[in-house]
C-alpha cells in the first residue's frame, strides 16, 4: 500500500494472489507455507507462520486478516499457536481460537484459554477457561508461599500479559502445588520487582509444622515480595490451624528458610478462639511451632484471655501484655501489669486437650 498503515513488512509463500486498484494493493491471499512479517503502530514485528493467509486493506489501512487454516508465531520469547485467526480491525488486536484452544509457551509460563487476543502493543490476552503453569522469576517472587517449587498450575477465567512481564489473572483464580493453594478473585504476578498481589475474597491452604497441619488464611487482600520472607494479609484477615483461630485486621505471616510456616503477627482489633479459651487485644503474635501465644494491650484495650473449662473461668486482663503456652494438662499464663509479672497455671479439661 503507497498510503496509510500497511503493517505487512515481509511475505513469502508458494501462491500469492494480488488484488490491485489504482496502483494500490486492495487485498491479497497467500497459500503454501506462508511466511509474514506484519508491523504494528509501534514499530513492533511478528513474524507468522501459517497455510494460508488473507488480507485486504482500505484507503491503505489494513482492515481485514485471517489466518483460516492455523497460525504460529513467535514474539518477545514467547510462541504461540492457535486453529485460526482474525484481526479485529478497531483494535488492531489478532483473535486467536479454534478447535484446539490456543496457547502460548514462554519460558516462564505455559497459557492455553478459549481465546487469546493478541495487542499492538504486545501484550497478550487470554479469554475462557485458562489453565496453564508459572515458574521462573514469578515463582520466586512467590517462594513465601510456594517453596522450591519448579511450576505451580493455574486457573482463571481470564488473564493478560503485559509486555513489561506482568502477569494479571482475575475470574475464579486459583493457582495450587502439591497441597498448598491459593485462590483470589484478583491475582497480580511481577518478576521486576518479584511480587505478588492477590485481591479479593482470598483464601490460602497450606501445610506446615512437624504435625503437618493444614493452616488457612483468609483475606481481602495478600502481598507477597521477593525480598522477604513474610506473607502480608488485610482486611477481615483470618487464620486457622486445627480448633484455633485468629482474627485481625492485618496479619503477616513468617516463613522460615526450610518454607515452613513460622510465626503469626496480627495487629487491630485482634481475635483468638480456641477449644474453651478466647482472646483478644492491640496486638498478638502465635508460634506456629509451639503453638504459644503473646497477646498484648494498652489502657484503653487491654490484653485479655480466659479459659472456660474451669469454673469459675479463668480471666486475665493486662495493659501491657499476657503470654499463653500450653504445657501438658496445664495452660501457663504470665501476665505483665505495669512492668510486673505473675505467672499462672490452669488445669486444662481432658475434654478439650
């Protein structure tokens, strides 16, 4: 085309049909191992592969593409295949779908989806029932949560990759490895900076400790950073590991080098419930190993507990802090009152060991 966006740079193919008005190209069809180079407004190239392609252009844009019989391409390291194609000429984005549901490799991820649309500015979309793996630089972004693990699976119901490397999942997201999962209605992965952001109704199930427990968090939101070894949780954050919970405004939660679970802190308006035994205060810290618990308070709220399975029940309030281990069939209670400590003991009900 001698006016206008042509965006073909480069074609080669056994057959080649020309169409041409006033010494312009008004469309063309190609068949036979099909090779085109197609520029976009950015300046970007991707080079196709396919059996037969179909273009046509008006006032020298192109306005029509296809690619019936299958495409593959590569872009950016990632490749890409689909059954067929169609540029959607308002975007400028090519539709990928077909029989077999389109996919695209990359050495980071693996994506297959019901459609993929695939934009100018090279960022790829995928549509309907994604499921895929992630590793490399995302995983480790994520080694809080996942470990040494080489991949993890996902699903969504949709997901975009943006040139830059971001990964953005929302629609049911759930990405599981071996007995841990995560699952959020909005998922962020970042390898520059490595992090990862969930949003949403999230709820993470994992294993830990010697007696290999499943804990749960649940949450609004989670954040998890390469540089750290913590998980942050807000809004309406909730833990549980067997009969205990936690509840707190936010939460983080420590992870040892080994990957497991090693400590909880929670800060505002914090909540503990267990089998006969409440407590709450400013703010708490629970170890995951001895199951110990620091609750601590100030004037206006101060730090409580108590243990219903005596009578009367057992109550202890202090401003500064209480700490809570259970140590056989006794609950040892050291409670601090302006700088001095006491340190109590109560017999647990068999019932409820």
């Amino acid at each position: 085309p001698q006016r206008g966006s042509g965006t073909l740079s480069g074609l080669s193919a056994e057959d080649l049909l020309l169409n041409v008005a006033d010494n312009e190209i008004e469309s063309l069809e190609a068949g036979g191992g099909v090779r085109a180079a197609l520029a976009t407004a950015e300046g970007y190239e991707r080079n196709f592969e396919g059996e037969r392609l179909v273009l046509g252009w008006v006032d020298g844009v192109m306005r029509r593409g296809t690619w019936p019989q299958g495409i593959a391409l590569s872009i950016d390291g990632r490749s890409l295949q689909a059954g067929h194609a169609n540029l959607d000429p308002e975007t400028g984005a090519w539709v990928l779908s077909g029989e077999m549901a389109p996919r695209v490799d990359a050495a980071e991820f693996s994506l297959a989806a019901a459609q993929m649309r695939l934009y100018p500015d090279g960022s790829l979309e995928a549509i309907g029932q994604v499921a895929g793996t992630i590793g490399g630089a995302y995983l480790a972004a994520a080694a809080a949560l996942f470990g040494d693990a080489q991949a993890v699976q996902l699903r969504a119901g949709r997901a975009k990759v943006d040139r830059d490397g971001g990964l953005r999942m929302w629609g049911q997201v759930e990405v599981v490895w071996q007995t841990q999962s995560l699952v959020a209605d909005d998922l962020l992965m970042e390898s520059e900076p490595g992090r990862l952001r969930a949003r949403g109704n999230v709820e993470l199930v994992a294993v830990s400790g010697a007696a290999s427990d499943f804990v749960t968090v649940t949450a609004e939101n989670l954040l998890v950073e390469e540089s750290t070894s913590e998980v942050r949780v807000a809004g309406d954050a909730e833990f549980r590991q067997a009969s205990r919970r936690i509840g707190a405004e936010t939460m983080v939660v420590l992870v040892d080098e080994s990957g497991e679970w090693n400590q909880i802190s929670a800060q505002t308006g914090v909540e503990f419930e267990d089998d006969r035994a409440r407590g709450s205060g400013v703010e708490l810290e629970y170890s995951m190993s001895t199951r110990d618990l620091r609750l601590a308070g100030d004037d206006e709220e101060p730090a409580f507990f108590v243990y219903e399975g005596v009578e009367p029940p057992a109550e202890y309030r202090s401003n500064e802090e209480l700490r809570v281990s259970y140590s056989g069939d006794g609950i040892v209670i050291e409670s601090t009152e302006d700088g001095r400590a006491t340190t109590s003991v109560v017999q647990r009900d068999s019932s409820a060991r």
